[in-house]
C-alpha cells in the first residue's frame, strides 16, 4: 500500500518537484522576485487600507464593485489582485500568493503567470457584472468590494496542475470549488468557477499549439531535416540524340 501511494505521489508530484528544486537549491528566494515583490505589496496594501488616511486611497485605487462603470473597473483590476477582502484574514492572502504564485513563477515564467492570473481575476470580474444584470445574483452584489487573490490562485492552481500533468491534483482543486458554491453560494464561490472556467478555456485553446511545437521539436531531436531540392548536375543529365 504504502509503494502505491509512493508511486502515485511521484506520478502526481514528480515532475512538479523536479521543475522547483533546482532554482530553489541554487537561487533561492532570488527564484521568485515577482512572488516576493507581490507579497510586499500586498503586505503593504492591508497596511494601508486599515489606516483612517489609507483606506479611501486604496479603494479608489484597486477597489472593484459590479455596480462601478466598466470602463473604472478594468482600470482597477489589475491593482485589486494585491488588494486583500477587509473582511477575511491576510495571512491566507499571503500564503496563497507565496505558494501558487511561486511555484508558477518557477515552471511557468512571470510572464505566462501574470497573463494566467489575470485572465482569472479578470473573467470573475466580468463575471460578477454579467451575473447582477442577469438577476441571477441579487442586485445587492453589485455593491461587494471584490478584491484579494483568491480568484487569480484558483486559475494559476488549475493551469499549473494541467501544466505539469498532476490531474488528481487538478480535479481536487476544481470539486472544492464546486463543493464551496454548493455549501455557500455567494459571490466570491461564483467568480471562482468563472476564474477556473476561464482558465480551462486558455488550457484547451492552448493544447493544439503545444502539441504542434512537441511534433516540431521531437523531429529536430532526431536529426530530420526539411527534404530539399537540388539542381541536377550537368554531368547527370539525360542527353537526347537528334
């Protein structure tokens, strides 16, 4: 029993392992400075709104409503990620920015893991409009402060997951969402699923191409080369009496 779970966890966890130990044992935190640097400003940002000078700054700055303009609310997204819920501890906030964004930051690339993260927040924003003005969550929704990590965690969860093959992994991220929505089906569940949705799409859309650069590389690294044309050589051509 005890190989089997072995196994399974070196199957599952493996090559997410493999990926992290290496910078981690040679840089360090010096690995992840985009995981750093957003956990500072988060730290930073719930030091702020909890002071009587800072809490209307940060709002104007990264707070997100259904009920705000469009327009506003896109400009504020991408700063309400680091924005922590006022009604739920930082500590969780901080932990999931340290864990998923750090282990996505190492085996994807800032790039892919900003891109990742926002395509989540980005879609439970949209979300949360398209949902108010379609009566199927009440008007008064429109008017929650939607800001944190949570959403942007649960797509880079997901995407990581696919990414390095670990699918019980995947799927038991995605069934606790669902058991969340069906426990307490408020706001934040609803944008979770719109985030992994999301996510699920850009993992779909991107597998085609994937498959396409692994044909493409495997060809290369057994030496096929593009078959070529050449010119025949004056001294090979057929001659024809006259």
């Amino acid at each position: 029993m005890r190989r089997r779970v072995a196994r399974w966890a070196r199957a599952e966890w493996g090559p997410l392992y493999a990926a992290v130990r290496g910078p981690l044992v040679r840089r360090r935190w010096r690995a992840v400075p985009m995981t750093l640097a957003a956990v500072c400003l988060t730290s930073v940002l719930q030091l702020v709104q909890n002071r009587p000078w800072g809490y209307r700054p940060v709002q104007d700055l990264g707070a997100v409503r259904a009920a705000d303009p469009l327009w506003l609310a896109l400009l504020r997204t991408p700063l309400s990620l680091f924005v922590p819920a006022l009604d739920l501890p930082v500590r969780g906030a901080l932990a999931q920015l340290l864990l998923v964004f750090g282990l996505a930051e190492i085996c994807l690339g800032r790039r892919r893991t900003l891109a990742v993260a926002y395509v989540a927040t980005f879609a439970g924003t949209l979300y949360a409009r398209a949902a108010v003005a379609l009566d199927t969550l009440p008007a008064t929704d429109a008017q929650v402060i939607d800001t944190g990590p949570s959403a942007a965690v649960v797509g880079l969860a997901v995407y990581l997951g696919r990414h390095c093959r670990a699918y019980v992994t995947t799927a038991a991220v995605a069934a606790a969402i669902v058991v969340e929505v069906v426990l307490k089906n408020n706001l934040a569940g609803q944008e979770h699923l719109a985030a992994m949705a999301a996510v699920a799409v850009l993992c779909t859309a991107r597998s085609p191409a994937k498959r396409a650069r692994g044909r493409v590389d495997l060809r290369l690294r057994r030496g096929a080369r593009p078959a070529t044309t050449h010119p025949q050589s004056p001294n090979n051509r057929s001659t024809h009496p006259h």
